[in-house]
C-alpha cells in the first residue's frame, strides 16, 4: 500500500485576521514560533507523510515561497482554486493530483495535536473529532457506536458532543470524487458553497463506512484573541524558554534566532520572527512577525504585522501628591 498523500487547503483570505491578512496569507501568520502552515506539515512529516497538495488561492505566490523555501525535501503539488467555492469544490480540484491514493486533508489554519499511528494505514475512513462543551456552535458528527451515522452543521438540538475539528482521513478516494462531481455537477451548495461534509454525508447513505478519531489539542486562529490564546497555549505546552542576551526573557516565549532584541522584557507568552527588531521595549502576551520593528514601547496583547513599525515615547514624570495624570 502506498503512503498516504496530503491535501491542504491554504486559498482562504481570512477576512477575521484582517489588517494582517491584506498583505499575508492566513496560513503563514506566525504563531508559537513559526508560521500556522508549518505546525502543521511538521505534524504530518513526523507521521511519514511526504508527499503534500496544496489547494492555493488568495497570495498562493507566497505559499509556494515558503513551502518550496523551507520543506524543500517534500514532494509538492499546487492546485489553483480561482474562485472561492467551498471545501468541497477545493478537494474536488486534487483529484488528478490525488489519484486513487488513501487522502488525508487537513484545512490550512487548524492547528492540531494528533497521534496518527492509529489512524494512517487502517482501512476504513476517519474523521478528526474533539468533544466540546456546547456543540450548537460547530459541525457534529451522530455515532452509532464507533461508526459515523451523519453530520449535522450547528444543530439546534445536538444529539452528540463530537465536533468536526478539520482533519479528514479518507481511503475510498474514487467514492469522495465521485461525491464531489454529483454534488458539483448537480449544483447542490450550502450557503453558496460545496461542502466537503455533504460530499461525505453522501458517501455514507452510499454504505461507505467512516469512523471517528480523537484529536486532542484543537487550536483556533481565526481571530487576533484566539490567535493570541492559542499562542499561548502552544508555548506553553511546548515549553519554549529562548534566551536573549543583553535582554530579561519570562518564558515561555519563541524567539527566532534571526530577530534582534535590545534592552528589552519579553514575555511571558512571545513570539518574534525572524528579522524583526525590538528595542527598549516591554513586550508581553504578542506576536511579532517578521521584519517588523518595536521600538520604546509597552506592547501587550497584541499582534504587530510583517514589516510594520511601532514606535512609542516612554515618559519620564515628577508627579506631587494626590495629582490625576491621563496619558493617551
């Protein structure tokens, strides 16, 4: 059997990311010390994987910039998706690529902990899943016993906790493209799209047995507070502890050795990239991407984008007693 191929789908603009996602593709915003789209290859290299699709779209220049730059040792295929239609109608475009080959998709901005050794190489097809607290707010999967029943999208009345988190195994690949082309040629979109789960619920009344398997850490980066939670998070688990000479460093924090960093506090819960520059600074709970410089500043809770710069004017005061100073 032939080791399985990676599809992932990095044509988003990530309107919620905005201003960042003007001028940067979502999936190459750093978080926990490298870029989104590098968490991710770097789970599925560990698991064997080599050999990666990327559906690419929006700045699609400057995913095959860095994917061709930094995982040069990978086979790769870049599929054009013109027109935003869906994850369905993403998928749906690999087929040539994929062949008739096991296909794990995973979506360009999901962040994950998984241990695929049970999962990569059994014969049936799987879907990620995570337990939430209230399910009405996600895509679910109904389960009879260990084998998926069917998906409902955000249902009012949930009748599982099982969330859909965005990893999907699949082995009957010739069964997914055929779901794919009747649901495309038959022009049946959701909310204007073609969505991969319909392509899946299909599968299943087809007789097509799925399972489900459980993703334990999933990492949301769909907007600067989470981005920033799941910097955290990530940093945290990862134990990052990056020195800076000359500089107080309150781990964890992930500094790239690329970025220069002077007289400054960084951290608890940093990331700089490579080339950006922070002086005389105290920056805490942020993200720093790269090449952007900060300098005389006290940044918190913050994401500075690629290239940008933040420069402020500490203050120096001799205030009397019972005195009222606003600064803004």
């Amino acid at each position: 059997m032939s080791a399985p191929v990676a599809v992932i789908p990095v044509a988003g603009v990530g309107t919620r990311l905005r201003p960042h996602t003007h001028t940067v593709p979502k999936a190459l915003i750093n978080v926990a010390g490298k870029a989104m789209l590098a968490h991710i290859l770097d789970e599925l290299v560990e698991a064997g994987i080599r050999d990666f699709v990327f559906v690419v779209g929006y700045k699609g220049d400057r995913i095959r910039e860095y994917v061709d730059r930094h995982y040069a040792q990978l086979h790769r295929t870049y599929v054009e998706q013109p027109e935003r239609k869906g994850l369905g109608h993403a998928i749906h475009l690999t087929r040539e690529a994929v062949g008739d080959r096991d296909v794990i998709i995973v979506l360009g901005d999901t962040l994950f902990r998984v241990d695929f050794r049970g999962v990569l190489g059994k014969r049936v097809s799987q879907i990620g899943v995570k337990e939430v607290d209230d399910p009405r707010r996600f895509g679910i999967v109904e389960m009879e016993g260990p084998r998926v029943l069917g998906f409902v999208e955000k249902p009012e009345n949930p009748t599982s906790k099982l969330a859909i988190v965005g990893i999907y195994y699949v082995v009957d690949t010739a069964a997914l493209f055929r779901s794919l082309e009747d649901l495309i040629r038959s022009g049946r979109a959701t909310r204007g799209e073609y969505q991969l789960t319909d392509a899946l619920q299909a599968m299943l009344q087809a007789g097509v047995p799925m399972e489900t398997f459980p993703v334990d850490g999933w990492y949301d980066c769909g907007k600067r507070e989470t981005l920033l939670q799941t910097n955290r998070d990530l940093l945290e688990l990862d134990g990052r502890e990056d020195r800076v000479e000359g500089s107080t460093v309150i781990p964890p924090v992930a500094v790239d050795p690329g970025a220069t960093i002077r007289h400054c506090v960084i951290g608890p819960y940093v990331t700089v990239a490579a080339g950006a520059r922070i002086e005389d600074s105290v920056v805490r709970n942020s993200i720093v991407n790269e090449g952007a410089q900060v300098s005389r500043m006290l940044l918190e809770d913050s994401v500075v984008g690629e290239d940008a710069v933040v420069e402020g004017t500490f203050r120096h005061l001799n205030v009397g007693d019972s005195s009222e100073i606003l600064l803004s």
